[in-house]
C-alpha cells in the first residue's frame, strides 16, 4: 500500500511539474524587501511578455513591461530605488541586471526617456548611483545615435539592429534602408503623391501600378533582395479598389465597380479572383460581395489585436503612452508623432523630418531623417523585421 501511495504521488508531482513546463502563462504575487522599502510585485506572464505592477509600502504603483527571454516565475529578483523631491525612480534587477529604469514624476509614471526629453537631470544622479552598484547596467537606452551618412537627401543613423529594414515612399520609388545600405527602387512615370495603394506582406512590399488605365499590375518588392518583380491579370480592374487587409501572407482586395475580390500571393508572384472572403481577427470566413463593396469591410489585423492586449501603445498629445495593468506609462514627448506602428514590442513613429524607434532596451533611437516626412507622411514608411 505504501509502495502505491508513493508512486501516486511521484506521479503527480511529475504531472505538476510537466504542467509548469508547458504552461503559457503565469500570474504570482510575491514581495522584495530592500533597505529602505518593501515592493508587492504583480507579476504577469503571457505570449513571450512579461508584465509587472510594482507597490512600495505607501502604495505608491510602477509598472514595467519586458520580454526577458525566460519562462521563469519571480524574475525580479531585487529593486534599487531613488528618490529626490517629487521624482522617485525604481530599477528592477532581473537575474543580476537592469534592463532600464521606471519613475514616478508627481502622479504620472513615466520613462528615463521620457525626463530626458524633459531635460531633467535629476535623473543623472540615479543612472550614476547604479554603475556604482554590483549589477550590470545596460547603457544601451542612455546612449543617442549619431548620423552616420546621407545619401538621396536621407541621412542615416547608427547603432541600428542589421535585421531592421525600412521601406520608404517617395513619390514613384521606394528606397530600402537597413544597417548596411540604401537601395533605390523606381517604380512609376508620374508621381503619386498619397501612398493609398501600398502594403507590406510579410517581407513583400507590393505597390498598385497607377500608371495603367485599369488596375491590373502590381510590382512586388523584395525586401530582403532589393529586387522588383511584376504582376498582372488580364481582368480589367477598375480604379475603385481598396485593399481589404492581408490573411495568411496575401494581400486581398476589392474591386467595389465590377464587385470581385482578389488575392495576391507576393511569394508565388500570382494575382487571382477568389471568392468573397473576410478575416474577423481569429477565422477566414465567407461574406457577400455586396457587404464588401458597400461597408469597405477591412480584415481585423491579428498584430493590431495581439499590441492592444499586450502591449496597448497610444499617442495622446503628443505624448507616447503604454498602458499596463490600467496603469498610464508615459514613454516619450514630442510635439506630435504621426504613424505610430507597433512590431514586436518596438515602437516606429514620425517626429518632425525624423522616423524614431523605441523600445525599453535600446531606448529612443533615429532611424532616418527625411524633409519629405515634414510634408508627407501618411503611410510613408513600413518596417520589416528579419
């Protein structure tokens, strides 16, 4: 009897622990006590991204959002904090490291990036403070990049990941930017000012000839490859079209005048009628054709869905904000920032004549700047990540 007392439960602690392996997500409470403070961590785990409510002892709240590569449970495994009038910064330590910092200004919780901008210094004595400390500091978000080059009237920054690639319109050409070079692509006779007839499909940038009468030639850009290819079919597609969204690495769109839907497949270089179709964000489902001509039914984007849950980015009077755990984190101050796109957890957006990157590790970064971006920046820009 003993002896099957034991293997149930071995068996059930092997269940458990088999369990914790795969689980996707966790949810624990614990506490880290320092010298001067005692922090409640809400530590929640899903999808590769770790979220995290932070109380002091007054119940004073931070909030921080990382994807440590790691699936453990409890990561933060110590707090430094920092406190001068109505500025009180926490750097929380993950496995003898600090990622970056959080702060409250006031009642606002806001970046390192942020106070910067701000210009103010008292958040130089906290970065000082933590070199000092016995963990590894990771200087990579203090850090401004400089221009490295400028070719095309495009200057270029460095310090910037070689897997980052940027498509930018310019009229009748593209140019494809990363790390290492800036390609130039021609692509039309006359020049279309609004760029309503371009999309990225995964690391396929394809663009509506609007030279042609009908509708009916694409080009297909490799990003990767810097390489144009073409596309056509022999129906007559009228110039009264919208792109529907993009399902499974196609492109589909509708003609609301002869009342048909497309797909395009970039990697197979084909353009094929289909039956109506709509992408509701979890299923490919059948639709009239009617309801797609009348109510310009646009798919629900699965990465749209998955930043609003995650990482629920935003602009609000300029100021970049993330909201986590209902908490507001302010991340950056311009006087404006058009195109907010989320990839990853990478925030892309235009300032003035500049495209600037951000994320909690690499802090605030140029990628390019440009005078057309002044002018023109409705969809000027998309981001393919290797």
């Amino acid at each position: 009897m003993k002896k099957v007392i034991f293997v149930v439960i071995i068996v059930v602690i092997l269940f458990m622990s088999l369990s914790n392996l795969l689980s996707k997500n966790h949810k624990v409470n614990y506490m880290i006590k320092t010298k001067t403070n005692k922090y409640q961590i809400e530590e929640i785990y899903e999808k590769n991204n770790y979220l995290f409510t932070i109380s002091d002892k007054n119940n004073k709240k931070f909030v921080y959002q990382t994807t440590v590569n790691s699936k453990d449970k409890k990561i933060i495994t110590d707090i430094v904090n920092y406190q001068d009038g109505n500025l009180y910064c926490i750097a929380p330590v993950f496995n003898k490291s600090i990622e970056n910092i959080v702060c409250r200004l006031g009642k606002q919780i806001v970046s390192y990036q942020y106070l910067k901008q701000k210009k103010d210094n008292r958040i130089d004595t906290f970065i000082n403070n933590l070199k000092k400390t016995k963990y590894e500091i990771n200087t990579e978000f203090l850090e401004e990049n400089k221009k490295v080059s400028s070719k095309n009237n495009i200057a270029l920054y460095g310090d910037i990941d070689e897997n980052i690639h940027v498509i930018l319109w310019n009229y009748s050409r593209v140019f494809l930017i990363n790390k290492e070079s800036l390609t130039k692509i021609n692509l039309l006779k006359k020049d279309a000012y609004e760029n309503n007839y371009s999309s990225l499909i995964d690391k396929y940038y394809i663009v509506l000839n609007t030279d042609k009468f009908y509708y009916n030639n694409f080009f297909v850009i490799d990003v990767l490859k810097g390489t144009k290819s073409n596309l056509k079919i022999d129906d007559e597609i009228s110039r009264k079209i919208y792109f529907n969204g993009d399902y499974s690495k196609k492109l589909y769109l509708t003609d609301i005048e002869n009342n048909k839907q497309y797909i395009i497949n970039p990697k197979k270089k084909q353009i094929t009628k289909t039956e109506p179709k709509y992408y509701n964000g979890k299923k490919l489902k059948n639709i009239s054709i009617e309801e797609l001509v009348k109510n310009k039914k646009y798919f629900v984007s699965k990465q749209k869905e998955f930043n609003k849950q995650y990482h629920n980015y935003y602009v609000k009077q300029g100021k970049v904000i993330q909201k986590i755990n209902g908490q507001e984190l302010i991340l950056l101050q311009f006087d404006n920032f058009y195109e907010l796109k989320i990839i990853d957890n990478n925030i892309f957006g235009i300032n003035d004549d500049t495209l600037y990157m951000y994320n909690n590790k690499i802090g605030l970064k140029k990628l390019i700047s440009n005078r057309e971006l002044i002018y023109n920046y409705k969809n000027i820009y998309d981001i393919y990540i290797k």
